[in-house]
C-alpha cells in the first residue's frame, strides 16, 4: 500500500483536504487489478478522526470519534483485526456480509517519518479465512505427531532465525551505506550554501559600488556643473547683461534637469513593478515593454507552452535575468537583433536571452561584469541551471527552473 497509494498523497500536514485530482488517481488506482479485486474498501483518515478519501463518496468529509485502533496508527503502529466490523464507520463493510481483515497503515511524511495521515483498508479474506481453518486442523495433526517432529522444527526455527538476522544485517549495513551518502550530501550543501553565501555579500558590496559610481559619474557631475554655474561671475555680478544671465540659468537648469532625469533612470532600474501576481507571459511582457521604453530598441518576443504556478522568488529570478540580460545586450551589442523566448524542457521552464553582436568569450568574465556573474548566483541559489554561449554570430543567455521543485513555495 505503501508503494502504491503515499506516491499519489500531497503532503499531508498542509492538506486540510484532497483536491478533485488526487480523489481521481485513488479511484483509479484502487479501482483496477490486484487491489480492485482484493480490496472491500478503503479510507484515509486525519488525526481529528475526519475521513479525507473513501471508496464509500457519503463518508468523506464526515468525522468520527477516533478509535483505539486509529489512535494506535497515529502513534506509529500497524494494526489489523480479523472480522470484526464494530466501528460506527464500517456500516457498509457490516452489510456486505463478507469476511473482511481491516488494517490500519500509518502514512510517514517520507523526509521526517512524521504520522500524518492513516489509511485504513478492508481486505477480502475468504482466502484467509480458509487458511485460518486448514491451519485449525493441520495444528491438530501436528499436536499428534509433535513429539516426533520437535527436533526437526526447532532446527527449522533457529535455521529460519539465522537467515532473517542475515538479512537484517545486510538491510542494515544497506541502510548505514545510504546514511553516510546523505551525510556527505548535507556536508556539500552546507558548503555550497556557504559560498553562495559569501559570494553574495561580494556581489552586493559591488552593486553598491557600481551604484555609487553611476551616481558619482552622472548626477553627481550634473549638479556640480551646476553649482560652478551658480557660482559664476555671470551670475554672481550685478552688471551682466540679462540676456547673458538668463541663458546661464538656462544652461544650469539644463544639467539639473539632466541629474534629475538620470537619477530616476537609476532608481526605476533598481524598483520592480507588481509581478507577485502576475503569470509568467505578463512578466515577461513588462520586462521587454520596459526595455523597449528605455533603450528604443525593438524585442522580439516568443512565448511557447500553457502556464506553471511559480514562487514570488522565482518570478523575481525571471524578470531580473530577462532585465539583465536584455541591458548586457544593448551595451555590448547596441542592442541588434534582440529577442527574448519561453518554452518548457519536460518539468522545466526555460527562458533565453539573445543578440545578433560581435560576442565576447565567456570563458573571461572580468570581475567588473557583475551582470553575467549576478545572474548566475541568482538563477543557481534556486537550484536552476544558467548557460552563456557565444560566438561572431551573437550571444544566447540561458536559464532553467524546475516548476515542481519551485512550486508555490
């Protein structure tokens, strides 16, 4: 049951209920083969004593008052009982009139071995039931003949005990093994989450730095020209001409004008638009429009594929890889032959950035160009992938998320 039903459960401990898909694939699942014929029914249970799924539709939804069986299976254990249909939930498996064996399976959450659900299944065992009276009477025959047999069996017993102890211990040993991979997984990431980390704060002191540079470079000289105006004798003596005066004011109010512009050309770099709940084709479209606002240059745009729900992060991820790379191809390659396209690889989605310039060797990437190397630690602290191919024909940027992985989370 285990390999067949938990595969199909979302994770239990945020799920209040299963949505309609979920309800599908059990019905599917429980309705065909081995467990359509073996099973009588089934139900999945909450710890409130509510059942999420049944064979039996009337009953999901309803609660019960949890049993001591189902109280036992929240703690951990497996239960069964053998024809014995007393629960105020087993009106149905009563009526049936057949001989049923109901087990109670705890559900674990497969990373943390927490009991978040239990499943409870009615079995057919007329087979079982058969079993139980041939055993009946073979246990008779064999009290006969107990005293000649009782050396044999105990050596039958003590050779089955060493072959389970052997299998245990290779089990075992197997279960170390995996252990110690993990181990040595969880030391790798903790050393990649710690480069990543120190690789960060590098590359946030440098954007600051280039901040500060394209403030110092622009609006800063700007307005220093400016004050140098202001300061001037044309203005400063009382005998300039007013038309010699009034075209020097002119001429300071032209670099005011000028700092203000670049200033807010900066800043809207620096602010993102509302894309929390916009899908991923809006995001895209706003990153472009943008773009072509600020530069002129005309982006070809192509988006292929339906939709997949992302995180607030990766929608972030995308729009500043698409903005990045969009500006590193208008400074490099005067922004020729733009285009940006969306498609989905299987569980990924895909997104490239390209330009028909001169390209560059990606293989030499000077520390001062922060883009390419920002967006690298941006796409990979997700877990996506990012590539740079170029050649005399132009530049493709790649990058790649797994929308199971990224989710809604």
């Amino acid at each position: 049951m285990d390999s067949v039903i938990a595969p199909l459960l979302p994770d239990m401990r945020k799920s209040e209920v299963l949505d309609e898909s979920v309800a599908h694939a059990l019905d599917e699942t429980l309705g065909q083969g081995a467990l359509g014929t073996r099973l009588e029914s089934f139900k999945l249970w909450r710890r409130d004593g509510t059942i999420l799924y049944s064979t039996d539709k009337t009953l999901i939804g309803k609660r019960f008052e949890p049993s001591d069986n189902l109280r036992a299976a929240f703690a951990g254990q497996m239960v069964s009982e053998f024809d014995k249909l007393d629960d105020s939930d087993s009106e149905a498996e009563r009526a049936s009139g057949l001989h049923l064996l109901e087990i109670y399976n705890p559900v674990l959450q497969p990373w943390s071995g927490e009991v978040v659900a239990v499943s409870e299944f009615y079995e057919v065992a007329t087979d079982f039931e058969r079993n139980l009276h041939q055993a009946l009477i073979r246990t008779w025959l064999d009290v006969a003949a107990v005293t000649a047999a009782f050396f044999l069996g105990l050596s039958a017993i003590v050779f089955r005990g060493s072959r389970m102890i052997s299998s245990q211990s290779r089990s075992l040993k197997q279960r170390i093994a995996e252990l110690s991979d993990l181990l040595a997984q969880n030391r790798l990431l903790r050393l990649r989450v710690q480069r990543a980390s120190q690789r960060a704060t590098a590359l946030n002191e440098r954007y600051l730095r280039r901040i500060g540079a394209d403030l110092h470079d622009g609006p800063a000289q700007l307005v220093a020209l400016a004050a140098l105006g202001i300061d001037s004798p044309v203005i400063a003596d009382p005998a300039t001409p007013q038309s010699k005066r009034a075209q020097e004011l002119l001429a300071i109010k032209a670099h005011l004008d000028d700092a203000m512009r670049e200033i807010r050309s900066i800043s809207k770099g620096l602010v993102l638009p509302h894309i929390e709940h916009a899908e991923l084709g809006e995001i895209l479209q706003l990153a472009v429009r943008a773009h072509e606002e600020r530069t002129g240059v005309k982006v070809r745009l192509s988006m292929t594929g339906g939709h997949a729900p992302l995180s607030p992060a990766a929608k972030i991820c995308i729009f500043r890889f698409v903005q990045e790379a969009l500006n590193n191809g208008f400074r490099h390659a005067g922004g020729e032959g733009q285009s940006v396209e969306k498609h989905f690889d299987g569980e990924r989605v895909c997104i490239e950035v390209a330009d028909a310039g001169a390209g560059f060797d990606p293989q030499i990437v000077r520390p001062e160009r922060l883009g390419l190397v920002g967006l690298r630690e941006r796409v990979e602290s997700l877990g996506g992938q990012f590539t740079v191919t170029s050649s005399q024909s132009g530049t493709v940027v790649r990058m790649a998320l797994n929308i199971v992985e990224m989710g809604q989370t």
